[in-house]
C-alpha cells in the first residue's frame, strides 16, 4: 500500500484549508511588522537614516510620520487580510503601502533577501486582489466583493447564482 492515495484523499477531502493558511500566514508579517512600526519606532528611524534613500525618504516626508501612517495601515488591513474581511480591498492597499517601503528600504546593496521577500509578499497580495478571500471567509459568508465603478472601487455583495 503506498501512502499517495490516503494523502491525494487527506488533501482533496481538506483543501479549502489552503486559503485561510496562507491569508493568515501572509497577513502575520503586516500585523508584526505593523506593530513594530509603533513598539520599534526608534529602531526603525535609524535604519531609514542609514537606508541609501534616506533623503527621498525625507522629501517625501517625515520619516516618523511615515512609520506611524504605514503602521496604522498594516496593522489592520493584515488583521482584515487574515480574518479574510474585504479581503480584496485589504489586498490592494497592503500592496500600495509596501510597494514605496519595498522600493526605498530594499533597493539597496546587501538587502537582495529582503527585497525577494516583499517581491513574493507582492505577489502573494496580487494573487488575493484577484482571486478574492477563497472558501473559509467573511468576505464568503457575506458574499462581499469589490468592483471598479466609474474609476472608484466599491464594495458590493455579489449576487447568489441561480
């Protein structure tokens, strides 16, 4: 008896697991990443200084601002992520937020395994801005989605199929 067959049955029969799994370990860097934006504030304005972009840092804004802002950003839409609430919506704007992050901290020498990491955080977002929540979420029980209208994104329940 080989083992392929009960673990092809064990897979199929739990499949829909697959998609709360990798929502809530995805969103767990942006809810202790977030957290660290408020816990780890000195700590992180340092490294911005010592960051080849500091000074694009700087004209975009203040430095501590930003951490605060980026912060109260992450750590909720990953909370939304995980909970696979506005799962799309939440998506897209983790995905704007560390897209600059992405950009100005790991665009630099030495930092290629950071900057792989946030390319495949990007993909793993983009992956949720297309295929929504998956089976195990509010956003399924409640059947929300988003759709563009007339260039604004707006949050619709989808219509239950006949």
């Amino acid at each position: 008896m080989t083992l392929i067959a009960p673990l092809q049955r064990f897979l199929k029969r739990n499949g829909r697991f697959s998609d709360p799994i990798f929502r809530v370990s995805l969103s767990l860097i942006f809810v202790i990443g977030g957290l660290g934006h408020f816990v780890e504030h000195r700590q992180m304005l340092e490294r911005i200084a010592e960051s080849p972009w500091a000074n694009a840092i700087n004209m975009i804004g203040n430095p501590s601002v930003l951490l605060w802002v980026s912060g109260a950003i992450f750590v909720p839409a990953g909370l939304a992520l995980a909970a696979g609430f506005l799962t799309q919506l939440s998506s897209v704007v983790l995905f704007v937020t560390l897209v600059p992050i992405t950009i100005t901290m790991h665009v630099a020498p030495g930092h290629a395994g950071p900057l792989f990491k946030n390319i495949a955080i990007l993909g793993a977002l983009i992956h949720f801005v297309f295929n929504g929540s998956g089976a195990v979420a509010i956003d399924r029980a409640l059947a929300l989605t988003i759709e563009p209208t007339k260039g604004v994104l707006r949050i619709v329940r989808r219509r239950a199929r006949k």
